[in-house]
C-alpha cells in the first residue's frame, strides 16, 4: 500500500515538473505606446498678439556680438519651446500695432582665450555675454522681464581666428545664451 502510494507522489510530481517545463513563459503586459510630448503652456500672458518680435540691441562698448545673429538664434529657441496658444516668433523688421515685443540688450561682451591651449592649430576661447531683457505686449504692459544675466561658453577658433566672427559661434551662442535666455522667457521666471 505504500508502495502504491509513493508511486502515486512520485508521478504526480513527475507531471507537475514536465508539465511546468513545457508551460509557455508567463505572458507580461504590453507597453503602452510612447505618446507624443507635450509642450508645457507659456506662464506669459500674451493674448491678443499675432506676433512676439523679437529685437536685440548692443549697448556693450565693444559691439562684438551681431544682433541680428542672435535675434535669429533667439527666435529659433522660443519657436522650438513655445506651447500651444503662444505667437509666432519673428526677427528683424518693425513690430506691428498688434504684435509683442521681447527687447533683449546686450549689456557686455568678453571673449579671452583659455590659458592651457590643447591644439596648435585652434584657440580656445571663454566668452561671457550680459544681457537683460523685457516682453512687452502690444498695450505697452510689461508682462515679462528678466534680471541682466551673464551666459557663459567655450568657443574654439582657427588659431588666428575670432570668438565672436568664428563659424562656431552661432552654435555655442544657441546653446548657452539663446536656449536657456529662451526657457526662462517662457517659463515666466526672472
């Protein structure tokens, strides 16, 4: 009778082991697909524009940095980040009566090359440019203005090139003046 009973155990648990190895994997959920992000809302009230114009002036005694190269750059970086319901953005030219105005001021400009070079044949340069800057909507409210702020870069040169005319400035000027100048905008931040 044991016998017949732990012959019983023995094959019960011989079946349950085979039938658990020829099982299928358990089956696990999905992902859901990735959905499209969202632009975050502008904090900055700017209803009733059909345009933020951008303009930038060099008040910096040296006058290095082309303002119109940077308004481009400027107007690419808010276009890129703006959310639904904000202006277009648009450089160069006279605002219209109904258009918004961001005014950005270059307020100094430095460009001196780094002391450790590692090429002979480029210069590598650390630039800090100051600016400040204010939205107006087009009654004249100020609805945005931020503190005069340093934006610091590395740029790198021919060796007897110039930070400030060098191909590789309007890149640089992007990402570290352009980009964040253009996140704090939007962002309603000072």
């Amino acid at each position: 009778m044991q016998r017949k009973k732990l012959i019983t155990l023995i094959a019960l648990v011989a079946i349950l082991l085979c039938g658990a190895c020829f099982l299928p994997p358990p089956q696990r959920p999905a992902p859901r697909p990735a959905s499209a992000p969202q632009r975050p809302r502008s904090q900055l009230d700017l209803r009733g524009s059909k345009w933020l114009h951008v303009i930038v002036s060099n008040t910096s005694g040296t006058h290095h940095v082309d303002t119109g190269i940077l308004e481009g750059c400027i107007t690419d970086s808010i276009n890129g980040r703006k959310g639904p319901g904000f202006p277009p953005v648009t450089a160069g030219g006279e605002p219209s009566a109904g258009d918004s105005v961001l005014s950005v001021a270059i307020e100094k400009e430095i460009a001196k090359p780094e002391e450790q070079q590692f090429s002979d044949d480029s210069v590598t340069w650390d630039f800090d440019v100051t600016l400040s800057a204010f939205v107006t909507r087009p009654d004249g409210t100020v609805v945005w203005s931020g503190p005069s702020r340093v934006y610091q870069g590395v740029v790198i040169t021919a060796k007897d090139g110039d930070a400030w005319t060098s191909a590789a400035f309007v890149p640089r000027a992007h990402s570290y003046i352009c980009d964040p100048l253009a996140k704090q905008m939007l962002a309603g931040g000072g």
